[in-house]
C-alpha cells in the first residue's frame, strides 16, 4: 500500500527500520549528524555504505540495537557487464538472446570469484558475525550483535531522524580491519522507504465485501479464451513476500486462504501455492552447489549468543552460518500489537497477522494461472529485532498488545526481501517473478545503487533476467510523487531496466465479465476516486527516471533516453479492484478483515501480468519454433518488455505485425485520464502524466488480451 511514510510514523508513532531492530538510546538531540573524522587507510574505507542518506537526517543519539543484519555486496568480477548481459539475453535482436546463464555460470563469469567470497565471509565470521550466501556470489547476509557489527565495521551505531522516519545508522565512517573484497554493504544505513502497493479502498457499510470476481477478470482480459489450450501448466510464478500467508507449517502447499476464496466462488479452479522458505537448509544446499565448504547450518542465534570463533577453530570451518534465517512461525489473527499496514512486522512471532498484500498477490495468480505451480519466498530472520523506540532489543520477543521495555521483534517478509530475491536467483526454479512493492527512485540512491545506477539490486533484477525469468513489478501508487516527499519522483524496482514494469487503469467491467465502458487511466482526477495522499487513494505510477538510461527497447520503439515507465497496465484503480480472501479461521482487522473484501493498487496488475506471461510461456513451451532456449529451461523469454515493445514499434513504424496481428488487436490503447496527485493543500493537485495514443506514461503500451498476446508471441492461435 502506498502510504506516505512521514504521515505514518508520525500517526502511529512507529519506528520504520531496516539495518536493525530494537534501538534505544536518546537524550537531547544534536544539531548535527557530522559523522566521526575517519583518519585511517583509504583502502579500509573503499566501498559504497549509504552514506548519502543521511543527507538531512538528525542524530538522536546512541543506538542499541541488540541484533543486525546487512548485505555485503563482496567485489564481483564485471557487475556492468551482467547488467548488459541481461539486456543482450532479452532483446530479440542481439546475437546473445535467449543464451541464458544459471546461478553457478552467473557467479563464474560475473560475480565474486571464490576466493574473494570465501575471504570476504571469513573476515566476518572472524568479528562473530554469522553468514549466508548463494552461488551467484553476489552478495552474503551477514548478521550478528551490535557490537560485533561495530567490531567489523569499525564504528558505532546511533539512532537517527529524517522524514519522519526513525532508523539505526553508523555515527562514523564504516571501515575494515584488513582489507576486505568487499563493494558496497547495504542496510548499514536504515533508511528504507520501501512499500507495499495495495490499497484498501473504504467501504460504505459491511456488505461491500466483494471487488471482481476471478471470472470476471478472467473474461475480460481473455484469460478465459487461452484456457483452451493455456492455463500456465508446466510454468512456476514466483512472488516475493512482504508477509506470510496463511499455510501450516506442516504443509507449506495448503494455502487457507486461497482455499476459501475457491469455496466462495464455487470452486474456482486455482494453482497449487507452495511456500519456499529462506532457512539454513536452504542457505547451505545453494552454497554446496556452488563448491563453497560448508559445515552443517548452526542453530539459529539468539539475538545476544551470536557464536565466536573458538580458540584455535579457524573462521572458514564455521561458514556458514544461519545468518539468522528461521522457519517462519504460524499467522496469528490480526489486531494484535502493530497496526497490519506497519512499514515493518514487529510483532512476530506471537503476533503475525497476514499483510493483505500477500493473500492478493498468491490469489490472483493462483486464480489467472490455475495450471502453474506458484512458489512464496519468504524470509524469517529470528534475530533482527525491531521494536519501538526508545526500547531496546535486549530481551526475549514476545508479543503484548503495547510493547514493553527490552521487548524485540523479528523480522518478515518485505525487510527481508534481498534475501528472498537471492534465493530465488539461486533456485532459479521461478520463470516469472511478480513483485508488488517499490520505493522511490531517488530515495534508493547511496543505498540500493549509485548515481550511476549500479547497486546490489539492479545486480539482482540482472541475474533474474540473465538466467531468462521475467519479472513483472507494480509501477507505485501515488502518480509522479512515489518519494517519501511531494516530489516528481518515480517508484523503483519498477524502473530497473531489466524487470518489467506494471501499471494500473480504471477497468469497468459488468457482472459477465465484459468490458463496459473506455478503460481510462488510474489518478485522483479522474471520476470521484479523490482524496489526499494519506487516506488510502492513488494514482498509477509512472514518469522518467532520473537515473538509468533507457534500454534500447525503449530507444527505439518510443525515442526514450531515460528509463519510462510503465510498461504495461491492467487493473489498478480500488474502484474497479478484485477480491481477497484473508484471516481464514481467523480474526481479522479492521485493514485487513476476515473474509473477502475489495483491493486495488498496482499490486494487483504486477500478479495478474505475471499469470498471463504463465500462459505466454507454457504455449512458447508448446510451440518448437519457439521453445529454442537453453535446455534446461527452453521456453523462457527473458524480461518481457523488449518483446512488448516489439509488438508496439512494428504498429508505430508500420513494419511487420508478429503474427498477422495488430496491435490493437493485442493491447487495449488508453487514451484517457492522468495520475495527477493531490498536492499539500487541500483541493490542489500535483499534475501527473496524461493518458494518449500510443505510449504514455500513465500505462505503458496499454492493456494486454491474454489470448492475442499468446498469438503474437508465439505465432500460435489461440480461440
């Protein structure tokens, strides 16, 4: 859900983190974050920590975080040239297209040599860190007490303020004892602003507990018709986790939830919804793989009896550790300690409702794509507390209504989704990933990349695509202002070059599931969907990166010279939403209820896109001539949108249409409404972009037809 995360913490009173949990510490505040002088080798000091975040930020005073965990980024062999090995492997017109890579080749050609990961993982197994990594060798977890951190970066920790947002940061330049193979360390810097897309619109009275029906979608973006041959069979979807969905932990496949929003419908048909957690097992299996030591996974830490190196025992027979990572506990009902949109969940394990945003994104695919299977990455760190300050992570987490002093709190789900991506990259199991979270784009900056555009993640979305998985990514909720400020600002994944980025419309359809009326763009001017920033309304995102050049995809099928997004749209607007079912067997909230109840956001059109790329894949693996890919995974297309584009620039340029079909016959063209946003006054409004012929940057190329976009894909009819 786009919320705006000033406005949040000041109204709960909240502290939204990511490097750590529980902070304490405080007394009068500094007029100054003037980090601690560094004075020592410049070797020490070489890699990028988010030190531009703190740019604006308040020191409150010492912090006391009892657990942390950051990634370590250690220094990989060509980083740039994965990242255009990615766009080469998803352009129909590069000599490298569809020459796909898996984890190992990825981590051999790219990625850190295993010298340099096993050097990096033993310097920080030797400070009393524990470590995880997998076999792309892009980056390790890395986790461990407060002063073991301090001990490994050679600084210590305080507590600070920006934006109405608290967070743990170091007081002084990070550095090493020796030199360390290492790039960049991501969350050392707790400034996270990153969210959920979904929103909850407000109901009339009780009985408005129904948005469309999975039939209804179905029929109008004809799902229905390439059901006669197509229903995703043979194709995994992978979604990334930004909480749990309701499955015992005795069968990780029996999604309740999803069960229950079958019966309501009559018995719907759906995918299987399996959970796929990140956990020690899972950690040390993807390190086997690629050659490193291992020794067996070691318990999972308490957060304050993080092992050391035992005298004479060398760092490297103790890798790797957990990192943290658990077996996720059980979802309770909701109402319970934190409100459930909280940027973070506190709260567990006594207390872990369901997040809404899961329960939409495993249901709409499971309901578009029945015939696939649909893997829940999910990470459970037991250690990385989060509490409210002033209280300190330094007791046993437990789950009262109001957190008492010395209560922490794991960590789930979306501040844990690096690891999630890793897994999955190390999997590579998933051939269409769906993620319905982002931050702005300029927020990001000095933490998930540089001004240059080259960080940890967009080195993640690049092994994705470079191993053939499209990923599919909601565009933002809030029109051109997605920055945690009233700023023209575009939302982020969405506008890495190598994802595919997913916007929403307003969608009328009547009760048999056919399109009613214009399909128009998402915003707050358009048709009564009016309110502020806060009060749960939105527009698509969309807009001109400021960062990344455009992929050549882009270059020649609009003239862009940066990055646009989206790239593509379905629905959006709450008021034309779909249905969730959540807290089956349990007590609901008044955000998320127990039952159905009506949802709208990009993070419904990133899934629905997602299970209709399932269908695309599963006739491409139908199809000889195009089931040409490498042999493990010969259907695999790569990121999507070059062959979106494709389908566009031969309408725009009057060149051959794929397939003898037009595009209009493959996209719906929105040519009305805009995603204006309402500014910081009542009834003002920051203008956004406006839907038109053609390309726009409120949806894309338009609104895909399941069934054509299969034929022009793979030259198959589909009735």
């Amino acid at each position: 859900m786009k919320q705006r995360l000033t406005a949040l913490a000041a109204a709960l009173g909240i502290v939204a983190t990511a490097a750590c949990g529980g902070h304490g510490g405080g007394g009068a505040t500094p007029p100054t974050n003037t980090l601690t002088p560094y004075t020592g080798s410049a070797a020490l000091a070489n890699f990028d920590w988010g030190k531009d975040q703190l740019q604006g930020a308040i020191l409150l005073g010492p912090a006391n975080a009892g657990h942390m965990r950051v990634s370590a980024i250690v220094k990989q062999q060509n980083a740039l040239g994965l990242i255009d090995y990615a766009k080469q492997v998803s352009d129909p017109g590069s000599a490298l297209y569809r020459h796909f890579l898996t984890p190992q080749q990825i981590g051999a050609q790219f990625g850190a040599t295993q010298q340099d990961y096993q050097k990096a993982a033993d310097y920080f197994v030797s400070h009393g860190l524990t470590v995880a990594g997998w076999p792309q060798h892009l980056s390790l977890s890395v986790a461990g007490p407060q002063a073991a951190m301090e001990r490994a970066f050679g600084t210590k920790f305080g507590l600070y303020e920006k934006n109405g947002l608290q967070f743990v940061a170091p007081t002084g330049t990070p550095h090493f004892a020796s030199v360390v193979p290492v790039e960049a360390v991501s969350n050392l810097v707790g400034y996270n602003t990153m969210h959920r897309h979904i929103i909850v619109p407000p109901r009339a009275n009780v009985n408005d507990s129904v948005g469309y029906s999975p039939q209804q979608v179905r029929n109008a973006f004809d799902y229905t018709g390439a059901y006669s041959k197509y229903n995703g069979s043979g194709i995994t979807v992978g979604i990334i986790a930004t909480g749990p969905i309701n499955v015992a932990r005795t069968n990780l496949c029996a999604d309740k939830d999803l069960a229950a929003l079958r019966a309501f419908y009559n018995g719907v048909t759906a995918a299987t919804v399996c959970e796929k957690d990140v956990t020690p097992t899972a950690v040390s299996a993807g390190l086997v793989i690629s050659a490193i030591p291992t020794a067996p996974p070691a318990p999972t830490p308490s957060p304050n009896s993080t092992p050391s190196p035992n005298p004479g025992q060398s760092p490297t027979s103790m890798f790797p550790f957990s990192g943290s990572f658990a077996t996720p506990p059980p979802v309770t009902s909701g109402g319970c300690g934190t409100p459930i949109w909280s940027f973070t969940r506190p709260d567990t394990p006594g207390c872990n409702p369901e997040d809404g945003e899961s329960q939409l994104d495993t249901q709409e695919i499971a309901v578009l794509a029945p015939g696939a299977s649909v893997n829940f990455y999910l990470a459970y760190n037991s250690s990385d507390c989060f509490v409210f300050y002033p209280n300190s992570c330094a007791g046993p987490a437990t789950a009262p209504a109001s957190p008492g002093p010395g209560n922490g709190y794991p960590s789930l789900g979306l501040v844990e989704a690096d690891p999630e991506i890793q897994q999955a990259i190390a999997d590579n199991q998933a051939d269409v990933i769906s993620i319905s979270y982002g931050g702005g784009e300029t927020d990001n900056v000095g933490a998930a990349f540089n001004q240059n555009g080259i960080g940890y993640q967009p080195e993640e979305y690049a092994a994705l695509a470079a191993e053939g998985i499209a990923v599919f990514v909601s565009a933002g909720d809030a029109g051109v202002t997605e920055c945690s400020t009233l700023i023209p600002c575009v939302s982020y994944p969405s506008g890495d070059v190598n994802v595919t980025s997913v916007g929403g419309v307003n969608a009328p359809i009547n009760e048999f599931g056919q399109i009613s009326a214009n399909i128009t763009a998402w915003g707050n001017t358009n048709g009564g969907n009016g309110g502020s920033v806060a009060s749960n309304w939105g527009g698509s995102g969309g807009g001109t990166s400021t960062i990344f050049a455009a992929p050549s995809w882009q270059q020649t099928a609009i003239g862009a010279s940066k990055r646009e997004q989206p790239d593509v749209s379905l629905i959006g607007d709450p008021l034309t939403g779909v249905t969730v079912y959540a807290n089956s067997g349990l007590t609901g909230s008044a955000t998320v209820p127990s039952g159905t109840f009506p949802v709208g956001g990009t993070s419904v059109a990133s899934p629905e896109m997602a299970a209709m790329w399932a269908l695309v894949l599963q006739a491409c693996n139908a199809t000889p001539a195009c089931k040409t890919g490498p042999s493990a995974h010969p259907y695999r297309l790569g990121n999507a949108a070059p062959l979106l584009y494709k389908i566009y620039s031969q309408h725009a340029t009057g060149g051959a249409i794929p397939a003898a079909l037009p595009y209009a016959s493959v996209f719906y063209d929105v040519v009305y409404g805009e995603n204006a946003m309402p500014g910081a006054t009542t009834g003002t409004f920051i203008g956004g972009a406006k839907a038109g012929p053609g390309y726009d940057l409120v949806t894309g190329v338009g609104v895909p037809f399941a069934g054509h976009l299969i034929q022009a894909i793979t030259g198959v009819a589909v009735p």
